[in-house]
C-alpha cells in the first residue's frame, strides 16, 4: 500500500499544527517499514529537502521518500499540481489538513485533519478573504473526505454542530508531546544564564507561547498582568510568537502602551525547538487565556517542564488539562489576575499542580496516536475501492 502525506508546513515555523504533523509522520515512520510512504512538500531547494529527510529521521529508509511539488501559492497546490500527481500515481490513502484538493482520483481516500473550527466560532477575528475562502471550501472538503480526524472530543462535537457531519465519519486523535519535552535535563546555572542572554529573557517571568492571533487573548493577559506588576512589581511578562505573522493582533502593541508597562512585556521572537523547555522550565508561571483552542499542546509543554499553568476556562482546555491548571474566567481581568498571584506566590499550589501535571501528560502520546493513524490508514485502503 502507499500512504501519502502532506508535509507542507514542516520547516515553516508554525506552531501546533507544524508540530501535529511533524511528530504524526515521524512516529508513522518508525512504526510502518513495510507500506510505502510519500511525503509531499512544495520546497524545491535539494538541501531543504535533505534537513526533512534528516528532521524526520528516514534518511536511508527505503519505503520513504519525499516528493517536491512546486507551485505558485497553495491554491494552485490544491487545484493543479496535487491533483495532477494523484491521478499520476497510484495512493491508496492521501492524508492533509483542512482543505482538500480539488479533484482526486475515486481510488485515492482521503483523510483531512481538523485541528480546529475557530473560524467558525469567531469569524469576526480572521480577515474576510479567509472567512470567504474557509466558507467555500472547508464544507466541501468535510463533504468529500472518507475520514476526519479532530484532535479532542470538544473539537469533533463542534465540526458536527456547524457542519452537520455524521459523528462516526470523525475520528478523535489526541495531540501529544514532543521527545525533546520529555527529556530529564538538570538544571544548569551558566545554560540558563546563556538563554536568558540568548533571548533578551527578564529574572522572573510568566511566559505564554504561542500565535499572536486575536484569539488567543493577548490583550487581555497584558491587561492582568499590568494589574498583578502593582502587587508584584519584580514580574515581566514575556511572550513567545511571531509578532509579524499573517494574524498577528493589532491590539496588543496598543494595549501594552495604554498600560504603562512598555519596558516589561519581552517578545523573543520564534524560540528554537531545541531551547524552547529550557526557556519554558525558566518561569514562574505559564499563561493560556486563548478564547478557542481545539486541543492546546501548550498546556502538555508547560505541565512536562513543570510550571503551574493559569488557562481559560473553556472545554476544550478543560479536556486537556483536567486537574493539572488553575482555571479563570476567560472575561474577568480580576480572576484572571488574582490566579496569577496565587501561582507566583503559594508554593502549596503549585507543587500540587506540578505533581497532577507530571501525571496528566502520561495520557498523551505521540506514539500511540500514530499507532491510532496508522489503523486508520490501514483500514481505510482497505475497504473496497468504488
């Protein structure tokens, strides 16, 4: 059997969804040696095609290769060029994210991932050629896919509420947590200071980690955060992301300066893989006050580096997190900063949280999900070609 996977964002600098099929696909690899797989990227360049080969730890793997499908932009990818490879060659089961390609072959099933719908659940905060795009193609993409797969149970009920989708044509995969988060590494003094130089990173901090997207609340933890520096004056607020990314929430350099706290909110920027547990490991607290999330692999990074987690009180991170993170009101500046406060100074708390954290993660595997996919795969090319 052949499987196909789209591999685009890989090398992208993305966040979840990179990381969802990075470590899917790597893990598929080890596990299957048998099925062929073809991994389809648009990159062109020989040496960036060689760092995948090596990222996804295949080099040599004789069942693997990694096809380069060069287009425009990615709508040309999904009309054209994809389509035109999988009526060239034989897949049995082609695995995306979101959006189809326009026309495949009834040979080919398709599966596509869904990491989350928040374009529907808040609309108002992406631009309109997106919405009208997503409005066009996610319902005939969800339409036409043998298989869709949700990374939480609160992320498949909600693909069901505002695409009427049959509940047993979604399947739930968990997200897990990467290798390099589940390393036991001592703390060292002259390393950390080296981060802290490497990335401009304050003495004390709470950090969140993420896309600066609207939704994912930025504003509003600024907002707490400027409250809590009048009881804790010593604590910055340093937050992890792309600022100059497509998304990226214009209110957040406005709500910094109508706040005073101009000289205390770090951007380091894109904080490489290798060093990102270290800089989590580095502080105080951990903040989440997303509006919609469809899984939330923060909430996993944060609990295997042992930091106590303050989130948003919303189900999908309810899902995640269970009694491992203190929850606020997602619309309450008071709630959200007295958790603060009760993170950065009652040490009960947050041993008890550090000690459900280090429990709770064992739920999560990369691994077993991709063990999961690969059943799926199986399955599916499987069933009688029509």
């Amino acid at each position: 059997m052949t499987f196909a996977i789209d591999i685009r964002l890989l090398g992208k600098k993305r966040t979840g969804d990179e990381a969802v099929f990075f470590h899917l696909t790597k893990e598929l690899l080890k596990i299957d040696t048998v099925n062929r797989y073809r991994l389809l990227t648009d990159e062109t360049l020989p040496t960036k095609v060689a760092s995948l080969y090596a990222r996804l730890d295949c080099i040599g793997q004789n069942n693997v290769e990694i096809v380069s499908l060069p287009a425009r932009n990615r709508f040309t990818w999904n009309f054209f060029v994809l389509p035109k490879y999988l009526f060239r060659n034989k897949i049995d089961v082609f695995h995306t994210q979101y959006i189809l390609p326009f026309f495949s072959p009834k040979r080919t099933k398709i599966i596509t991932h869904i990491h989350d719908v928040s374009f529907c659940a808040y609309p108002e905060l992406i631009g309109w050629s997106d919405r009208f795009f997503l409005a066009l193609l996610i319902p005939r993409s969800l339409r036409r896919a043998q298989l869709i797969i949700a990374p939480s149970r609160f992320t498949k009920d909600e693909i069901i509420k505002y695409y009427r989708i049959p509940e047993e044509k979604i399947a739930v995969i968990h997200n897990g947590i990467g290798e390099e988060f589940l390393e036991k590494i001592e703390r060292d003094t002259e390393k950390e200071n080296a981060l802290r130089k490497k990335y401009g990173l304050p003495e004390h901090f709470i950090i969140s980690v993420g896309t600066l997207q609207p939704r994912k609340n930025i504003p509003f933890l600024i907002d707490a955060f400027a409250l809590l520096q009048k009881r804790l004056p010593e604590m910055k607020l340093v937050l992890v992301g792309n600022k100059d990314a497509h998304h990226t929430d214009m209110n957040i350099e406005g709500m910094i300066v109508s706040r005073g706290v101009e000289g205390n909110v770090f951007f380091p920027g894109y904080v490489d893989k290798g060093d990102l547990p270290a800089v989590i490991r580095l502080a105080e607290v951990f903040a989440f006050p997303s509006l919609y999330e469809g899984f939330g692999i923060p909430l996993l990074e944060a609990m295997s580096q042992s930091v106590p987690i303050a989130s948003s009180d919303i189900p999908s991170l309810r899902e995640i997190g269970g009694e491992a993170v203190v929850y606020f009101d997602p619309a309450s500046i008071a709630h959200f900063e007295e958790t603060l406060y009760t993170l950065c100074t009652h040490q009960e708390v947050r041993e008890k949280l550090q000690s459900a954290g280090n429990e709770r993660i064992k739920l999560f595997s990369w691994e077993k999900s991709a063990l999961f996919l690969y059943d799926i795969y199986k399955k599916l090319s499987a069933q009688e070609k029509s």
